[in-house]
C-alpha cells in the first residue's frame, strides 16, 4: 500500500485514545513490567511517543519542507532512550495527558501545512539511512504508533507467560522476541 496522508493521520489520531484505553488505570504491575533486561514496559513506551513527538516527527518534517538546499536538509540523531530519565517521577497518567496533549498539536500543525503530493516528495538526509522523502517519514511515523502499540499489548501478555500453562503453544504473542 502507498502513503496516504489522510489515512495515516486516521491512525495517528487513535494512538493516544488506543493507549489511554489500553493502559488507565492499570496498576503498575501490568503498566511498569517489562520484557526483561534492557526492554521497555508500556510506560517506557509513552515516555519515547512523547519524546518522538517533541524532538522527531514534525522537527524532521520541517527540515524536509525548509529553503535549505536538498544536502543541507539533515537530521540530528534521535536518542532513543532519552526518554527513560526524564519520566521516573512522573505518573503514567500524566504521560497519557502529555502525549494526547502534543500528539493533538502535531496534528494541527500537520494539517496546517497542507502537504500536496509534491512535498511528499521532497528529501531530508537521515544521519544512518541517508536521503529520505518526506512521505516515508510520515509513512514510519505511523507504522511507528502501529509497532509501539503491538508492543505494549506484546509485553502485557508476556505477564501471564508462564500463567497459561500448555496454552503458550497457542499464543503466539507470549513467545515473539522482544526487539524494540
């Protein structure tokens, strides 16, 4: 399938709501677990949305869409792990609220710019990756929300692996890796 930019927003539009469904009011057994040694737990996970949407998506957007020649559109590296000191002393709650809070304004400021075809096709220099269009940027943006919430609901019921017993067989979330 092809970028759509409307159907893509469609899906980033959900992602707070999906999440905040998902993961209120749960205690921290379910929201603060983990798949192990160097793995991210649903919390962990809003806290590096927030921090995609504050440093990444629509920063790198408008280095795309600047008047800097095409080889002076380039991105700064993004941390990926900036976000694990920066919430401990936050609540999940506040988390959800912070996200669905920017994930809004982002939105706004994505349809404000009107893209047209043509601006999908414009390019940005990725620090590993190297030329990329904006339509791909956009397109990850949202296979981005798409994998993240695959991974919360992944570690979630990697909780009950061993509470299943023989049905772990059938379950393949409970025996996927835990990469990202």
């Amino acid at each position: 399938m092809n970028f759509d930019l409307k159907n893509g927003v469609e899906v980033l539009e959900k992602t707070p709501e999906v999440l905040s469904a998902l993961l209120s009011g749960l205690s921290p057994g379910w929201t603060r677990s983990n798949e192990g040694p160097e793995t991210w737990s649903p919390f962990d996970v809003v806290g590096h949305l927030i921090d995609a949407e504050e440093t990444d998506w629509l920063v790198r957007t408008r280095i795309i869409l600047s008047d800097a020649p095409e080889a002076d559109r380039r991105f700064q590296p993004f941390d990926r792990f900036r976000h694990k000191g920066a919430n401990e002393q936050r609540s999940l709650a506040e988390l959800l609220e912070r996200f669905t809070l920017l994930r809004r304004q982002s939105l706004a400021e994505l349809r404000e710019l009107r893209l047209t075809p043509e601006n999908l096709r414009r390019k940005g220099v990725h620090p590993e990756f190297g030329t990329v269009t904006l339509g791909q940027l956009l397109a990850t943006w949202v296979a981005h929300d798409l994998g993240h919430i695959a991974q919360v609901a992944r570690v979630m019921a990697k909780q009950y692996k061993e509470a299943v017993g023989p049905w772990t067989a059938y379950l393949p979330v409970l025996t996927r890796g835990n990469r990202g």
